[in-house]
C-alpha cells in the first residue's frame, strides 16, 4: 500500500524515531542497568506504543492484526529462545 500522506509520513518518521529511542534505551541498560529513579527504558516504551496506539487511528495498522502477530512471535520464541514466556 503506497503512502498518502495527510500525515501519514509524520506518522512513520515519528514512530521510526521512537522506535530508535528504544533501541538506544536498550543499549543503556545493557550497559549501565536501570535507573533506580526513572525507568527511562518504560518511558521510551510508552512513547513507541503511543505511536503505534496513532499509527491505527491513522489506518496504517489494525491492532488486531498486531496482537494475532504478537501472539505468533510468543510461539516463536517458546522455540527458539530460552525465554520463559
């Protein structure tokens, strides 16, 4: 599906820079661990799902469709990792 915009490419540059924060996020507490008085790494979270939350008020994504494959990725990962989920 090609992007009109209306917002549309704001929608996915935004969601592209919150996506990058977490990963940055990540990489902190992987290197330094969690902040003992605010959890940056929740914070760059809620920033990314809120993104996501705008993506399908935009009609970019149906939620519905996220959480089926969300569920998929938690079989993957009973498989493949050695994750506990």
């Amino acid at each position: 599906m090609m992007i009109r915009d209306n917002g549309r490419l704001e929608v996915l540059t935004i969601l592209m820079e919150e996506c990058a924060e977490v990963v940055k996020e990540c990489a902190k507490v992987q290197r330094f661990g969690l902040h003992p008085d605010k959890n940056m790494l929740e914070l760059e979270i809620g920033d990314l799902m809120c993104m996501v939350e705008i993506a399908e008020e935009y009609g970019m994504i149906d939620l519905e469709q996220v959480k089926i494959a969300a569920r998929g990725k938690r079989e993957k990962l009973k498989q493949w990792s050695t994750l506990n989920v």
